[in-house]
C-alpha cells in the first residue's frame, strides 16, 4: 500500500504576522469574516486588535461563545450569527477550542445538516466538499496546531467527541504569531505545551510510512521540550515562546500521519461536558500510561526520542514525561480532575472506536483501555 503525504498548509508565522491578516482576507476574496472567538480572548482586547487589523468601515461581527471544548450546540449557534451578519469567510481566533469551533462552522455553514454525518466513525470524510468556506486561523496558544491541521474535535450531543478530518477543514492561511501567546497564563502554557508534544510524540511513533512526518516531529519534540519549561516560568520569554508556537506548528503539521492511544483517551474523556477537561492536561497526564504501554513494540524508536529530548543515554522516557509532568505542575491523576470511577464505564468503548487508536503502534483491546484507565484514576 503507498504512502499519502500531504503538506498543503500557507502559514505566516512570525513576530507581528497578525499585520498581514487582510491581506490574506484580501487574497481569499473575504470581505465580511466572522471572528470565531471565545469570551475571554474577546474581554482581553485581542479581539479589537484582529478587527483593526481586518480594517473595513465597520468591526468584523464576533461569535464569542465558544466552550472550553467545542460542541455541536456552539457550533450552530455560531453558524447562526454567521447567516445573520452575512458573512462570507471566518477568522478563527484563540486555542484548539475556537478554531475547532471554526472549522466546523465553515462546514455546516456550507454542508446539508446534521452535523454528525461528517464524523470520521460515521464514515463522514468522503462528504466533506471543496465548498467549505475559506478559513483564516490565528492561533493564541502553542499546542493543539489546529492551525494547520485536517482535524476537528466536537463534543456532540450525547456526549461523544467525535472527530471530523478532511483536507477541506485545514484552514487556507495559518497566522503563527508569537507576540499573541505571551499573555498566555503558565498553567494553560504548560497544558498546551505539552499537547503539542504529545503529538510529536504520537506521530514519531505511529507505524505508518512518513519519513517527512517523523523528521518534524522530531525537531518539534527537540524544541519544546527544550523550551517549555522556559515558556512557563517566564511567560515574558519571547525565543521561548516562538520556540513553542513553532513546535505546536510542526506537531499538527506531522500528525497526518496517525496519533495514538493518548489521544483516544483524551477524546474520549473530554466529551463529558460537565467535567471541562482540557485537551493538552489529558495528554501530559495520559502520555506516560500510554508508552509503557507501547515501549516494546516501537523498535529503536525510543532511543531516538530520548536523543530528541536531549536525554542522557539509557534514561527511561517515560519518567522523564512524569518528571516534566511534575516541573509544570500539572495534575497526575485523573481523580484530580474530578474523574470518578463511575464516570469510566463507557470511556473505553469511545476510546477503543476513536480514529487515533488504528495508529497506535500496539493494537489496544478493550480491557487494556480499561487498564489504562483505572492505572489514571
């Protein structure tokens, strides 16, 4: 079986980057975008920074209520004002949330409801059309790389998280620019940070055939893990902070070629709406769970990430992730988010149907989900 390798993304990526905003609104025929937002960047003043920078006779409309993680529920409400302000592009502002909440206003804006039928699990890709609409990310943290990725994760309904994947969702233009994460505060750096790397991570080690992939994912894992720390003590830091935006870049850039078990979890955890778990703190708490789950059957290729991290030789990687996990200051097990055993039952099921699980280097049954699981509890 060959091999797909796709690079498709345009990214301006650089200090003051945002200037070049309407001119890539401009280039894409944009006249009037909706800004797809949430409350606290809207309340922060980054939102009249991006409407200045946009220009027009009047401030682009703004759609601010996107959740802390993305839901069907926000996304039709946004496609709402989008028809009510008639608009015809849409300017994704802020983390993973906001421009996962973008990417699936730009397809139902343009795609037949429901929503649901374009879900991967629900053989949905094949549905999703070139008529999406034109899509400008900027992203305000370094981490989830949605920016330019082909992926949206949306809490449904029912509380599934489901994830839509098509290159018809990467944005058109990616705007990386670092001065927009300093104000970032250190706990969601250190969240982000570490999403970032779990995607580096889980793309080196899928077993699939992209040389290319694995090569950036590796410069993206040598860098953050070299930065991050930094990028949370000293939000200031701005190398530390390009370091970061970039390593979030080149995450998502490489995770084309398949996550892992990590990622199903997350998934699967973060569609309890009641609960709000973030992405990146389910990844840093998961990740070491999950590769020794997987050690003995990825080769050499810890060895090589160890070399990546910067790491002494024959030091084990996974507890270098738990003692990175600790230095930030991040939770350790999922009860400390507030994760009953009750609320456990169906999550195994959800993980082991989760798209990212047919990349996992081990195949995990049911009962090693579960496994998992408990051991994070």
């Amino acid at each position: 079986m060959s091999a797909t390798i796709n690079y498709l993304t345009k990214i301006r990526f650089g200090d003051d980057a945002l200037d070049d905003l309407a001119d890539e609104l401009a280039q894409l025929g944009v006249a009037t975008p909706l800004i797809v937002t949430d409350a606290g960047l809207a309340a922060s003043g980054l939102v009249t920074r991006v409407q200045e920078a946009i220009g027009g006779t009047r401030p682009a409309p703004v759609y601010d209520g996107t959740p802390a993680n993305p839901t069907e529920v926000a996304i039709e409400e946004a496609v709402t004002c989008y028809h009510e302000h008639a608009c015809n592009g849409i300017v994704a502002l802020g983390g993973g949330s906001s421009i996962d909440l973008a990417k699936g206003v730009a397809l139902l804006a343009s795609h037949p409801a429901p929503l649901r039928q374009y879900a991967v699990m629900e053989g949905g890709a094949a549905r999703i059309g070139s008529q999406v609409l034109p899509l400008v990310a900027i992203p305000t943290t370094a981490g989830t790389g949605s920016e330019v990725g082909r992926a949206a994760l949306i809490s449904m309904r029912d509380e599934r998280k489901l994830g839509f994947l098509s290159p018809h969702l990467i944005p058109d233009v990616a705007i990386c620019d670092p001065l927009l994460t300093l104000s970032l505060p250190a706990h969601l750096t250190a969240a982000t940070g570490m999403d970032a790397i779990a995607h580096c991570v889980e793309t080196f080690l899928s077993p699939r055939f992209n040389p290319p992939a694995d090569a950036i994912a590796l410069d993206g894992l040598q860098r953050a893990t070299r930065y991050i720390r930094t990028a949370v003590n000293d939000g200031s830091n701005l190398e530390a902070r390009r370091e970061m935006l970039m390593a979030a870049t080149q995450g998502a850039l490489a995770f084309q070629k398949g996550l892992g078990a990590v990622h199903s979890l997350s998934h699967a955890l973060g569609g309890f709406h009641d609960l709000k778990l973030h992405h990146g703190t389910l990844n840093a708490l998961l990740m070491p769970i999950v590769l020794r789950f997987n050690q003995d059957h990825c080769g050499d290729k810890f060895a090589r990430l160890r070399d990546a991290m910067g790491l002494a030789p024959g030091t084990d990687v996974v507890e270098a992730f738990i003692q990175l996990n600790i230095d930030l200051g991040l939770p350790m097990r999922l009860s400390d988010l507030g994760v009953t055993r009750e609320r456990l039952a169906p999550v195994a099921q959800w993980a082991l149907e989760d798209h990212s699980t047919a990349t996992n280097p081990r195949a995990p049954t049911h009962d090693d989900f579960q496994r998992m699981l408990l051991e994070a509890l």
